[in-house]
C-alpha cells in the first residue's frame, strides 16, 4: 500500500509546480493586462524598416 | 485590406477618424480626411511605413480637429517637472508611464507598440490595454521627453498630463495578492480533497494506519496556508468590524472557518475521524474567486478625480519679457501668465490682455460662454475658448474659488463601509445559528452526553456558515457589475449596488446632464426672410463674438457674407449695422424696441430690419433624447429636484419635464448644491442619488449617497463619483435603477435556497450524527449550485430590463 503514498507525493509535486508556474506568471505580470496579448499575438512578425 | 469605398458615399467619411467630411476638400489621393489634422496623421504614418494601422481596423484614428500649439509641451524641458513624471533613469536610459485616453483598439496597440520607428530613441514602448497606459523606456541621447510627447500628439495620442496623476503615483500599482490568494487556496483545496477521498471511500476504516496518518499530517499542512494566508481578509474584516462596534457578514464566516479548523485538529489528533479541512478549502476558494469576481470594477475608469486632474501641469509665466513654463504650484500671485485656445484657467485671475470667452459650464454650470472685459476677474476653471489671453493671478491654485470646493470636510472624510442589509441578515443568522447550536448542546448536556454536546455545538456552526449569503451576494453583485458595464454604467464598487436600492429621491444637474453640454439650440419665431436679408443678417452677426451671434451665424448658414457699414456692438445688449442699404437691429427688447410682447425672459433676441420687428431668436438648450421618457418615469418612483449653476431662462420647459412636485432651483453655487444634498439627508431624512457632470456638481456626488457622473465621451474626465454612466445611456437610468433592486431580490431568494440546505444540515447536525462524508458532499454542492443559480437568474432577469448581454 505505500506505493500511494509514493504516488501521492508525486501528484503533489506536479501540482506544486503549477502552482509555483502559476505564482510565477502572476508575479510576472501576465494577468494584469487580459486584453493586449489577445490583439498583439495577431500581429505580423515583418520588422518594420526605419 | 480595406478599401475606401467612401467616394460613392453620400457623405463621405474621414479614412482616418471615421467622422463625416464636411467637404471634399481636404484629400489625398483616393482618401479623404475630415480636417487637416486627420491627413497629417496619415501623412506622417503613411510616410513611415506604417500604414498597417489603417489595416488592422476601419478608420481606427481619433479626431484631429483640435489643433495643439507647438510649443505646448516645452513645460517638460523643466527638469523639475520632468522629475515628477518618471519612473526611473540611470541618466542614459529613462522609463514612465503615460496615461492615453485615446486607446481604444488593436490598431492603437500597434501603432504605440511601433513607436520606435517614429522615434529612433524609443528603446521599448508596451500597451497596457485596460488601463489605457503606455510604458516607454528611452535614451536619453537620442530623444527627450518632450520630443516623445509631441510625437505622441502628432501621430493623435496625446498624453493626458496632470497633477493629479503626479501627486499620486501609485496609478502604476496593481494588486495581485487576490490572484496569489486564489492559486495558493485552489492548490490546497484540491490536495486536501484528493486525500480525503481515499478514506471517504474506505469501507469499515479499512485505510492503513500508516497512509491515513500520511494523509491526516498532508492535510493539516496544506491546510495551513489556506487559513493563515488565504482566508486572512476575512478575519480582517470581522475584526474591524468588530472594532467599529458591528457585526459585519465576515464575522460568523470567520467564527465558522476558526471552528472548523479547531474542530477537525480535535478529531484527527483524537483519532476520531478526518474533519472537515476539504470544506474549509473548498468554502474560502469559492468566496475568494466571489470576492475577485466583484472587485473586477474597471480600472480605465478613475472614480477619484478631483480639480486636479483637469488642470495643467504647468503654466507660461511671463517674465522680464521672457515666457518660462512655471510648475503651477509654484505659481504666486501677481504672475503675469499665458493661456491659449481651449487651455483651462487653473487659478483665479484678473484679465490683463486680449479677447477673452470663457466657458464656465464645467465649473458651474452656465451653457454659453462668457464675455470678460479687460480688468474682470477670470475664476479658476474656466476654459478660454479663443485666442490668446495675459492674466495676472490674484490667488494660487489651492487658494481659488473652485479650489476652495475641496476643503469641505466630505471630500476628507475616510469612509468606513457601513452596514449593508447582507451584514443585518449576517448578524441576525448568526445569532439564530448561535442559539440552535446552544439549544442541542444544552440538549446533549442533559441527556448526560458531554461529547455530543461539544459535536452538536461545533457542527452546527460549520454547516450553517452563513458563506452561502455571502457567496451569493458576491457572484450576482459581481455579475450585475459586469451587464451594467456592458450596458456604459460603470459602478466603483459593488457596494454602490446596494445602495442604488435604496433611493428615495433623485437630484439632477441641467447643464450637462439633462442638457446636451456644448450645444444650444436657436429656434427663429415671426416673419420669413427671403435670402438676400438672410445673407444680409449672417453678414451682420459675424461681426459679433458674442455666443448668441455666433450660434445665429450657425442657424442661418450663409456661405457668403456682404460687407457691414455703420457696426455698433453694445456690450450685453445688442448690434445693429447697416449691410446691402438695409438697417439691422438684433438684441434683448430693451435695446432693439418696438412692440413685441415678451413670453419670457431669457435668452431671447429680437429682430428689427428697417425699423420693423420681424421676429426673435431664442436660444434653448438642447435636451438629451429620451429625457422626457426618462424623467416621467421616475417621477412615479421618487420625488426628483433640480440644481443648476445656469440661469432660470428654461424654467417652464424644466417645470414641465420635471412636473409639479419637483423643486427646482437654478443659479446654484458648487457650495449650495452639498449644502442642499446634506440637507434632504438630514432634515428630510432622504437617500439622495446625485446625477450630474461638471467639477460645479462635485461636492453635491460626493455628499450624496449615491453620485452618478455622466459621461459624454470615452476621454471625457468626470469629477469624483459612485459611477459614471455615458451619456447615451442616461435614458434608461431607471432601468439600471430597478434591475439593481432586482438583484437585491435574486440574493435574498438564493439566500432562502442556502437555508434549505442549511437545514437539512442541521437537522442531521443537532443530532451530532453529521459525519464528514456528508458535510464534503453537502458543502461544495450547495456552493456550487448557489453560483450557478444566482449567475443564471440573474442574467436571465437582466433580459427584462432591457440590458444588452453582448459588448
């Protein structure tokens, strides 16, 4: 039965790397603004010549 | 690609606005523009490659047809001012953030986005855009700060630079703990509940020892976080509730989320069974993301304006024959200062040199503008409409007239959230839940059992937590917030929901609000005139600057003009002059003569050619459409009243719209519209609601209970209110009205369903039999069925009420 508990732990750790994946994208910034990436994703790559 | 097919149009449309062109003049190519300012846009993106903005949207640009002054911008020359507008710099590199108005699509996104290709010092620039901001960082030898902002202006975007934004930085800020609270509770719930389910579907305590002392331990762990960091804003405030002597509605959630972990430490250090620390999870991760739901309030919105923001930064200061831009709060009195076209007077002044029309309508509420003779006074506030002025200042900005408005004590005062009807229902269920759980603890006591007394007593308070009241007043206030937003009224918190129910009476603002701002209409009433005189009139009104001449000039469109022999302009009263060997006379009664009786006074000219009266041109305001609708029908619901800064030249068409019952008074000082708010509160014993527009109605929003600015256009900029409704909208005022007080409802029926689950709760709770089993199922499934409820009805009621469910 102590294979669960291996199992467990291993389930928990994925899930605390979402989590730590989640806090990560929060602290960066990425669910300040919902709205421009949605737009800017859309855009052509071609760089503009000066 | 889209094409421009406006040549086949009737009237032909701006390529870069999207505005109607009042001729075909103004072209290049196959494109037309609206004004020179829309074609020198497209010339400066068409020149640099950057014709994709036109590309991605159909006439995405703003209008241009302000012109800015150039050397508007050379306040940011300044050091010290410059020092106050960004973030940070190394001396090489320099980063701020701009506030933008104007953004409003994909094409603005990109179009900023590319600003380096305009501006070869540009090293990033990036949109935020619910917050309409732009980030820019930028090198300090290749570009300047005012070089950016006049590349910004000329390309449509121009800054919007105040005070206000200076004094308080913290616009930059934005609050993820909310977003970090969710993740960590959403984690912890989850694991909790995958444990807990392993003994759930053990029959007969068949888990190991081992594992469920594995999976006890994981559970008080994980469930650490939730209470100590997760669930801290609940404590929070119950505490201060507590502190301000009342009993808010996170009181009893708190005492439940404080038991239940108490409780389930017992039972699992006792080895009586597992507790109840999924529930506990699951009931803080639900009203966190209630919680969230309802403060997604809109942060393009500032609620918090004060004069502030409507003034400039700075201002020219003339000096030893020399113009120097001044920081205005360094600006003293007797400066002699410069103001141009459609620049805001920010201090109280005394009229040195030029020709000076200032509209007041903001500040206090008069529609036309005022003509200000050489040596008048000039209050702070006031927009010169054109040309350009000299002012000497008699008092410094935070000593003038409009200033003086926010001195009042209401603007200081820190509002504490007072008891709404969900915290007396709170308290009230927390004292009957109280009372039950003493009841079959005495219950238990006699029958000599002291264990059951303590589960009977415990039990009881974790199920009947009153989180289910709480969970829907979060998630349907959150979702009315939301169809309110799509439908342009804009509420600052949802608390202001609640008090939307509770009116009684209904203050309104004319100029502005009733009103259309800016624009008068002129009705002419007597004799027709054939062309040749009415040629002969515009050639005659055009000489006067005065507002009415100006909007006769309007009303009769005359393209060309005859020369005026013999002009006389009488100051307040009225012009005559010769024009094609016809005398003409326009003016008030007293100065034209001759018999004509008067209906009313106002704002009425008389017409005299050749000595005969021909007729009058009366100036009216011009009414919002849907008004009348509007007002007649909450006439039935409340008693309404009416302030206005104007004069009283509406008074019969207000007394009509309005009906008998409305009091109304006109001529009202910022100062006397708070007085009259505070008094309905206090003597009469009203909920006031508050509509108005103007910084003239900014004491009397903050007064009331409920203040409702209006708004007429996306970059318009509102005084400090409760919500901001768009003009179009008004109109259907009432209907956001009464869908609020339908809200109300929608809470208290989902509330009345939680109570039902709440006693089938008790009911195995008092018998101390509620095993865990029971209490995991119940508790999400109430939670979850409660959201889905209130969610549903309330935006399937908000289809009676006419709201539009789509953006």
């Amino acid at each position: 039965m102590s294979v669960i508990i291996i199992l467990l732990i291993v389930s928990i750790s994925i899930a605390g790397g979402f989590l730590f994946a989640f806090l990560w994208s929060v602290k960066d910034g990425q669910f300040d603004d919902d709205q421009s990436p949605a737009h800017r994703i859309l855009f052509d790559d071609k760089k503009i010549k000066k | 690609m889209i094409t421009n097919k406006s040549t086949s149009d009737r009237i032909t449309s701006c390529f870069h606005c999207g505005g109607d062109c009042p001729s075909q003049n103004i072209s290049l190519g196959d494109k037309y523009f609206c004004c020179n300012g829309c074609k020198s846009v497209y010339e400066i993106l068409n020149e640099n490659d950057l014709c994709t903005y036109y590309n991605l949207n159909k006439n995405p640009g703003v209008d241009q047809k302000r012109e800015i002054r150039k050397d508007k911008f050379q306040f940011l020359d300044n050091e010290d001012i410059k020092k106050k507008l960004i973030q940070f710099t190394n001396g090489k590199q320099t980063q701020l953030t701009f506030y933008l108005p104007q953004i409003h699509c994909s094409s603005c996104l990109w179009l900023l986005e590319n600003l380096h290709v305009l501006d070869a010092g540009v090293i990033t620039a990036r949109v935020n855009f619910p917050n309409k901001e732009l980030f820019i960082s930028y090198e300090e030898e290749k570009t300047t700060l005012r070089n950016i902002v006049e590349t910004l202006t000329r390309i449509g975007y121009e800054p919007h630079l105040s005070l206000q934004e200076i004094s308080s930085k913290e616009l930059h800020k934005t609050d993820r703990t909310r977003w970090y609270k969710i993740g960590v509770a959403g984690f912890c719930f989850g694991n909790i509940m995958l444990m807990s389910f392993a003994d759930y579907l053990a029959f007969n305590n068949q888990v190991d020892l081992k594992i469920k002392l594995f999976f006890n331990a994981g559970s008080i762990l994980l469930s650490l976080p939730i209470l100590f960091y997760c669930a801290t804003e609940f404590f929070v405030s119950a505490w201060h509730g507590i502190k301000n002597k009342f009993l808010n509605i996170d009181f009893p959630v708190a005492l439940a989320l404080l038991i239940t972990f108490i409780r389930s430490l017992y039972e699992i250090f006792s080895g009586i069974g597992n507790g109840y620390l999924d529930s506990m999870g699951g009931i803080v991760f639900f009203m966190l993301i209630g919680r969230w739901l309802q403060s997604r309030t809109y942060q393009t919105l500032s609620f918090d304006r004060d004069y502030k923001s409507f003034f400039p930064i700075a201002l020219n200061v003339i000096k030893d024959g020399c113009i120097t831009p001044i920081e205005i709060s360094k600006i003293r009195q007797n400066d002699l200062i410069q103001i141009h076209s459609n620049e805001i007077i920010p201090v109280d002044t005394m009229l040195s040199k030029g020709h000076a029309k200032i509209d007041y309508s903001f500040v206090s509420g008069e529609s036309l503008a005022v003509e200000i003779k050489i040596g008048d006074m000039i209050y702070a506030g006031g927009k010169q409409l054109d040309g350009l002025l000299e002012l000497i200042v008699l008092k410094e900005v935070s000593q003038s007239y409009l200033t003086n408005l926010w001195n009042n004590p209401v603007f200081n005062k820190n509002e504490y959230r007072k008891e709404n009807v969900y915290d007396i229902i709170g308290k009230y269920f927390t004292y009957v839940v109280l009372l039950i759980g003493i009841g079959a603890g005495m219950y238990w006591k006699i029958q000599g059992q002291n264990t059951l007394m303590w589960n009977a007593i415990t039990t009881v308070l974790i199920v009947a937590c009153p989180c289910a009241l709480l969970l829907s007043q979060n998630y349907t206030n959150g979702n009315i917030i939301r169809i309110f937003s799509r439908n342009k009224f804009y509420l600052r918190s949802p608390d202001i929901i609640e008090k939307l129910t509770k009116i009684n009476h209904i203050v309104l603002d004319k100029t502005g609000t009733l009103t259309q701002s800016n624009t008068s209409n002129l009705r002419y009433a007597g004799k027709v005139f054939d062309v040749s005189l009415k040629t002969a009139i515009a050639s005659l009104v055009k000489q006067s600057s005065h507002p009415i001449s100006q909007l006769i000039f309007e009303y009769l469109n005359c393209p060309d003009v005859d020369d005026v022999v013999h002009y006389k302009e009488i100051e307040g009263l009225g012009i005559e002059g010769w024009v094609n060997e016809h005398h003409i006379k326009i003016g008030s009664i007293a100065y034209v003569g001759g018999e004509f009786v008067a209906e009313k006074s106002g704002s009425k000219s008389v017409l005299m050619i050749d000595g005969e009266v021909y007729g009058d041109f009366m100036v009216s305001n011009k009414y919002r459409f849907g008004v009348t609708k509007l007002l007649a029908s909450l006439k039935k619901k409340y008693t309404l009243s009416l302030l206005s800064g104007d004069n009283d030249a509406e008074i019969q068409n207000i007394q009509e719209l309005m009906g008998k019952d409305s009091e109304i008074y006109f001529n009202h000082s910022p100062q006397q519209k708070l007085d009259y708010i505070k008094r309905l509160q206090h003597e009469h014993n009203l909920n006031v609601m508050m509509v108005g527009d103007g910084l003239n109605d900014a004491g009397a929003l903050k007064q009331s209970d409920v203040g409702i600015a209006v708004a007429d256009t996306r970059n318009n900029f509102t005084p400090s209110s409760d919500g901001i409704i768009d003009g179009a909208k008004l109109p259907v005022l009432d209907q956001f009205i009464l869908f609020a007080i339908a809200g109300k409802k929608i809470i208290l029926l989902t509330f009345a369903v939680s109570v039902t689950y709440n006693i089938i709760g008790l009911y195995y709770a008092v018998q101390g039999t509620l095993s865990p089993v029971i209490a995991a199922i119940l508790m999400p499934c109430s939670s979850i069925s409660i959201i889905s409820l209130t969610y549903g009805l309330s935006a399937w009621v908000s289809n009676f009420y006419n709201m539009d469910q789509k953006n």
